[in-house]
C-alpha cells in the first residue's frame, strides 16, 4: 500500500460503526481512510506523511447536524447579534450601541434574545423605541417563532389594534388592545416582508462565516432545515449554489426546501424545479422542510390537549396545526413518491401524531421507500406514538441542548403544560428503548450549535459547564441516553438521515476522511465534564478545515 498523507495515531478512536471498536490509529490516503487499527500501521509513515500525535486525546467522526441554520446564524453575527447576551439592560444596551454605529443602516436588525428575559417571554415596543429612535427595527428571538419591534415597524407595517391576528400567528397586545411589540409565529410576516432583501453577497458571507463557526465545533456536514425564503435573512438556496461552485463550501450540506404553509398541492411543480436548480458540489436539496406547529413558551405548539392556564385549569387553546392535517396526508405521499425526504419540525404531540400519520400514509400509498422521513425537535411526545417512529421507519432528531430545567422551562413551559404531559418531554430513553433510529442537530442559530454541549445534557439532563442558567436538579433523567449512543446519532445517526451514511459518518476503511479531534477521551472522564470537552482540529476529506490556536 503505498505512503499514507496522514495518520492519526497514540490515542482512542471511536469509529461510531455498528459494534463500537475502539482503535487506535487512522491513515488516510487522497482523501479517504486507507487503515483503521492499533498500533501497527507504521508502514504506511513515508517521508511526507504527516503524523498527529493524539496524545490520549479521541478522534471521531465528523460531527453531522441534522437540523441547523447556517446562513441565519452568520447573518445574525454579522448583525446585531444578542445571542451571548442574556437578560434585557445588556440586550438594549447592545443594541444602542449597534444603532450609534451604524448611522446609515435603515432597519436596525438582529436577532438572539430568550424569552425568560422578559415578564411573559413578551418585550415591549417602548423599551426598544428608547434605543432605536424613529428608525425601524425587527429582532426575531433565539428560536425564531416571535419578534421584537420597534414602533416604527408597527407604523411601516400598519399595524394597530384593529389589525385581526393572522391565521398562523398573534399579535401580542396590552390591556387596551394595542399591539405591545412582540409578534408571534405568521404575525412577523406582517413587518419581515418589509425588510430590505440581504444581495447574493451578504448571504454568501453569512455562509462562510457560519461555516468556519460550525467547523469550528468539529460539524462537516449539515442539513439545512430551511431553504426558501423564511424570517428576516431570505433564501440560503443561492448563497450555497454560489459558494459549491468556486469549492468555498468545504462541507456536506443537505437542503430542506420550504414549505410554504400558506399555499398548498399546487407548490410541488416549484418545489421539484428547486430540487433539480439546487444541486452542486457538496449541496443539494433534497429534502422538505414542513413546520408542522409553533412552540410551547408562546402556546402555538400543537397540542392534543389545550394548554392550561397556569394553574392547573385547562384554556380553550390547544395550539396551532400550521398544515392542515388533511393536506399533510395528501402532501406527505407525493413528495415521497417524488423521492424526497421530508423534514418535519414538530414540537406538540398533536404536532408529532399529525406528522407520524402522514408517513403512514405515505406507507400505505408507496409501500416503504427509503427516504428517511425526520422529526426534529420532538418536545411532546405522547406516550402511544413513541413505538411509532420504529414501526414507521421515521428518525427522532433530537436537539439534545433542550432537555434541561433551565427558567424558561420552569417559568414558560412547565406550568402551561401541567401533567402529565411536562413527563413526555424529550424522551430519547424510551425512543432508543423502542428500537428508533436517533439523528441529532443543534437548530443553530437558536441555540448553540456545539455538539458536546448537547451530548452532555443527552447523557445527564442537565446544562453543560458553561450553559446554566440556575441551579437544577436533572431533567426527567429517566430519559438520558449513553455517552456512546448520543456521540453516534451524532455522527453516525445524522449522516443516516442525511443519506451520506455510505461515505461519511464512521471511521471505517473507504470512507471519506471527514474527522474531529477532541482535547480529550471524554469516555474517561466524569459525565459530569463530558461539556467540557473542545474540538481541537476539523478535517473534510483529509484536509484541515480548523485548528485551535493551542491545537
């Protein structure tokens, strides 16, 4: 076998292959692993192959996110961005600043702030007015389901206290029926198709800014969980096409096109004509993105049951169904017919049910295919359809950073929900039990997308170093899953669903040298540090893609 370029070797390997071997070194020869195996592969050492001494540190695969934003969340760097902010002085400190600063900005936009930092999740147009002026500003929050604006958006966009809410969204009002400055879910349409439209180059430079960000995580492919136009930022759709065709897309990516939930059948023609114009280098969209329901901390999270009010009492709201359940049962079997994969965002078990019953009818329509079907985020899960993601073939796709007390699941979600539907919440234990196949993301830029960050709080149901927001017990810990498990739908899992499991995803001879190198063998550790761990370099192909200053 002839030299190899580069060989990895002198620590744990977790190759993340259907029985878990450990190894010890990796050579990898024009791109791919040539040899996985202890400590014997010294003949494959020439004069120009480069040697990386692990030191006891663990190689890994490429770490794939199955659900993420990345041109979103470098437009929102590139923005005024409150994302490492947390409470509301230093957010309209940040965004004053931000204003004094960019004289000549028509809209100030950003994005980032929590919900917990505001009595009810709900930020006034006042407070912001009092740092923006009489210039317009629109800031989605950190899980792109609600806005904070100013009263200059109210006024460009009309919008005053005889304006009906939307069928998909709600205008947040004070005592008298003024709207008070936050707009929920479809209610930002009213202000975002007001925004100026960000040119081809301003995205591209988002998604080369998220990328490097994403890189630097240890992340070599991706599943963008929204291509089409969405929110403040536009279509990622053209910004992927241009950065594939000059090679500056170092990663795997795989596009979600959008949904439009205000229109129905007749936007598959358009959806398959994106399909094909899509396509390059290392994109292509060959998924869609249905966002079934809303979320729970503003009640639009689809529920069977209506949510209660705070005290135990049940309201007269049970959530928002965005597609109509008849049309997702009609929806959900031509695309699969088509070939393509759908990727559902379902947070309410009414949300989940809805969308489980349309791949069965997809099922019963097409017979079993091998699409992948997804649903990510899978917050509420009633017990009776736990069983049904293995019965039906359909991947949970965890975001594992969720499952934690943290103040807006104890002030927003826990007494909304009541039980016992505050027990189903993420339940990643029982969906492993159930024989599920597990995928994971991180829905960057709503929350960080680092995944050892996540795979902590997968493991112990609590926040990782560094990501506490208060002192709390665990999380419904009869629901965590093993160190190994959470590392390999990470790995393994996403690069299933993203269907790139033939050549990335594990350490095995022949697959692509898309590899992370981790500051430490975080099986060796206490669980309680697994957070802690950091990603020292990031290799596509074989070719170093990050390294750490220290690295």
């Amino acid at each position: 076998m002839p030299h190899a370029d580069l060989v990895f070797a002198g620590g744990p390997v977790f190759t993340a292959n259907t029985v878990r071997s450990r190894a010890r070194s990796v050579a990898v020869k024009d791109g791919r692993i040539v040899a996985v195996g202890g400590d014997e592969i010294g003949d494959l050492v020439g004069p120009s192959t480069e040697i990386v001494d692990l030191h006891g540190r663990m190689l890994i695969p490429g770490f794939q996110d199955a659900h993420v934003h990345p041109v979103w969340g470098g437009l929102d760097m590139l923005r005024c961005d409150l994302a490492e902010l947390a409470t509301a002085p230093e957010y309209l400190d940040a965004i004053g600043r931000y204003v004094a600063e960019h004289p000549a900005d028509e809209w100030i936009l950003g994005g980032g702030w929590q919900m917990s930092a505001f009595p009810g999740g709900t930020p006034t147009a006042e407070a912001l007015d009092a740092v923006t002026g009489d210039r317009p500003a629109f800031f989605p929050n950190r899980d792109g389901h609600g806005a904070w604006v100013n009263s200059a958006a109210l006024r460009l966009a009309g919008i005053d206290r005889h304006t009906p809410d939307p069928a998909d969204g709600r205008i947040e009002r004070d005592a008298d029926g003024h709207p008070s400055g936050t707009l929920h879910e479809g209610a930002m349409a009213l202000v975002n198709r007001l925004l100026p439209e960000e040119p081809l180059e301003r995205l591209t430079e988002a998604l080369l800014v998220g990328q490097r960000y994403l890189h630097s995580f240890g992340i070599t492919a991706w599943q963008d969980a929204i291509v089409g136009s969405y929110g403040d930022a536009g279509d990622p759709g053209p910004a992927y096409l241009a950065a594939a065709a000059d090679g500056r897309l170092s990663a795997r990516v795989v596009g979600a096109i959008w949904w439009d939930r205000t229109a129905g059948l007749e936007q598959i023609p358009s959806i398959l004509e994106r399909r094909d114009r899509y396509r390059g280098g290392r994109f292509a969209a060959t998924s869609v993105k249905v966002m079934q329901d809303g979320v729970a901390e503003n009640f639009t999270a689809s529920m069977l049951e209506p949510y209660c009010d705070g005290h135990g009492h049940l309201t007269d709201n049970s959530g928002i169904s965005f597609v109509a359940p008849e049309t997702l049962n009609e929806a959900v079997p031509i695309l699969d017919a088509e070939g393509f994969q759908v990727h559902f965002h379902a947070i309410g078990d009414r949300a989940v049910r809805e969308c489980l019953d349309a791949v069965e009818q997809a099922i019963a329509r097409n017979g079993r295919r091998d699409n992948r079907h997804h649903i990510a985020h899978i917050q509420v899960v009633h017990p009776e359809d736990v069983a049904r993601f293995r019965e039906l073939g359909v991947a949970a796709n965890m975001q594992s950073l969720w499952a934690t007390y943290e103040p807006q699941m104890v002030d927003l979600t826990l007494p909304f929900l009541g039980e016992p539907r505050s027990a189903w919440q993420y339940p990643f234990g029982d969906l492993l039990r159930s024989g599920a196949v597990l995928a994971a993301g991180s829905d960057w830029s709503v929350s960080t997308p680092d995944p050892m960050a996540a795979i902590h709080t997968a493991v112990n149901r609590k926040a990782a170093p560094g990501h506490e927001e208060g002192e709390y017990d665990a999380f419904l810990p009869e629901q965590a899953i093993d160190l190994a498990t959470s590392l390999t739908a990470y790995t393994a899992g996403s690069a299933w669903v993203n269907h790139l499991d033939d050549t990335t995803g594990t350490i095995e001879v022949g697959k692509l040298a898309d590899l992370a190198l981790l500051d430490r063998d975080p099986f060796a550790g206490p669980a309680d540090q697994i957070g802690a761990t950091r990603v020292l370099q990031t290799f596509v192909e074989g070719e170093r893609v990050y390294a750490a200053p220290d690295a």
